[in-house]
C-alpha cells in the first residue's frame, strides 16, 4: 500500500510527507554502579539534559522541516507543527505517514 502512496505522490498527486518524533536524553536514565552483597543498588538521580525533535520529510521534493525543543513533546505542540509546515498553495490531499505506527498486515502486499 506505501508503494502505491509513493508512486502517487512521485506522479504529482498530492504530497507525502513522513513524520516522527524522537527524544534523547545526554545521559542514560539508569546509572550502573556497585552494593555491598545482600544490599539493593542504590544510585543518586543525575541531572541531564534532554532534546526532544519533530521531524518532517516531504517525500516529494526531499525537503525537511524540523522543531528541536528541551522539553517532552505534547500532543499540542504536534499539532502547531503540523499546521506551520509550508503548504503546497493547491487544494490537493495531503498525505501524512507517521513513524511508529503499524500498518495492518492485511494491508501489506508480499512481494
């Protein structure tokens, strides 16, 4: 089926724009660290930084639009950058293929 939806917007039918989400963080959330035998670890919580990315690549005209932030992403912030990317100044549908999302076996082709 994303076959059919790439050949599409290769054609000129409408624009397919993969987007995703992505946070790091500088250090893991788990420290590894050593107790005494019969003790359970015990580690002090580590101050890190974290970066947080929205990401879309139009599939069209390879061109990437991203948001980097410091904090969690919330459904609203999505939203906002969904709506702010540049539009195409027609009436065409826009495609949207979200990372992380599976898409039902029953809807994949096997070559």
């Amino acid at each position: 089926m994303l076959n059919k939806i790439k050949a599409g917007a290769q054609l000129g039918h409408y624009p397919l724009v993969y987007f995703d989400e992505a946070g790091f963080a500088a250090s893991p959330p788990v420290q590894y660290g050593w107790s005494p035998r019969g003790k359970p670890h015990e580690t002090e919580p580590q101050e890190h930084d974290r970066r947080s990315v929205l990401g879309a690549l139009n599939y069209t005209d390879k061109t990437l639009f991203y948001q980097k932030t410091s904090r969690k992403i919330t459904r609203n912030e999505v939203i906002d950058f969904l709506k702010h990317l540049p539009q195409q100044g027609d009436h065409r549908p826009e495609i949207f293929y979200v990372g992380k999302v599976p898409i039902p076996s029953r809807d994949l082709k096997k070559k």
